[in-house]
C-alpha cells in the first residue's frame, strides 16, 4: 500500500509472479479495475497501465483517454501521447479532458505562445511547421527550424542543409527577415 495522496492510495497484489494494482479511497472502497500500473492521482486523474498501454482515469476509476503507447505529463493544458514506438510512431496532444487536441504528427512538441511546432517525416524528408490550438498551420515548411520556447526569434531553413535559404521566424510563425544563404 502507498501513502494516500489526493484521496487515493494505490495498493499492489502479486498475482502469480506479475504484481498488479489498482486504488482505495479514505474509507476502504476498492476500484473495481486491476492494472499493471498506477499512478499517483494529479489534478483528478492518474495514469494507468494494461497490458502496454496507458490511459487516463477520473476519480470514478473511468476511462478518460484512448489507450496509448504513452502519455507524457501535462504542461499548460496539453500532454503529449504517442501511439506506436518512438522511432516510427505518431504523436499527438490531449487536453485536459481527454479529447484530442492536434491531429496526429511524426512528432510535436507542447504549446508555447499558443502555437506548437510539429513535425512531417522523418530524417532528410522531414519537414517543419507551427500549428495554432486550433489545429491551423501558421508558418511556413521548413527543412530545419531551431525551435526553443526562450528564443524571441527561431532560425529556420528551407531546402537542403548545403544549399538552403536561412532565416528567421517570430513567436508567432510569420517571417520576419529575408531568407539568406550562408
């Protein structure tokens, strides 16, 4: 048994040699769901496990979320999941509730400013954009965009590493100089 936290302790049962867990409140209730994994409750929810995948439950012990490969944590709203492994997979954004907020991607990273930057492809074919919470592309593709939340300005390419354009982007995604080369 885990120390109680947020209402809940998460309690183990070894079953043959797999330990399985599932929650108890202050007065002893049980979930009625077993998993391979439980997570300590935040903000409502907690993380489970079963059978590889993981979802989000509620307090009620139901189901928030889809089965995913993985959920990261939540930062401003929006956590990130990835269906499949992490070399080939896709990767998305949930909100708070659950629900889908980004279609799927190569990859993406959380919301800063109110636009994420996502990625289409992978290695030499890979190409780079901003999308808004509401799922609209606001840049430009790149080949390459030097993306960090602290930059006021983000370096990006467009074309080849040899013989691209370079310039730069706002927060926003608009271009603000000209493309150059090096």
């Amino acid at each position: 048994v885990e120390k109680y936290s947020n209402g809940f302790a998460v309690v183990g049962l070894r079953d043959n040699s797999k330990m399985k867990y599932t929650y108890i409140d202050s007065t002893g209730k049980q979930f009625n769901e077993w998993f391979s994994f439980a997570g300590e409750f935040k903000k409502g929810q907690a993380q489970v496990k079963l059978d590889k995948k993981v979802a989000l439950i509620d307090k009620s012990g139901k189901i928030k979320t889809q089965w995913y490969d993985n959920i990261g944590n939540f930062y401003e709203g929006y956590a990130i999941v990835r269906n499949g492994n992490w070399d080939t997979g896709k990767f998305a954004l949930i909100d708070t509730t659950g629900n889908l907020a980004t279609d799927w991607y190569d990859n993406i990273n959380y919301f800063y400013n109110d636009i994420t930057q996502i990625t289409v492809g992978r290695g030499d074919s890979a190409k780079y954009a901003f999308i808004d919470k509401s799922g609209n592309v606001v840049s430009d593709w790149y080949q390459y965009i030097e993306y960090g939340s602290d930059k006021e300005l983000i370096k990006v390419r467009k074309g080849i590493k040899t013989a691209g354009l370079y310039g730069y982007i706002d927060q926003t995604g608009k271009l603000v100089t000209d493309l150059y080369s090096f």
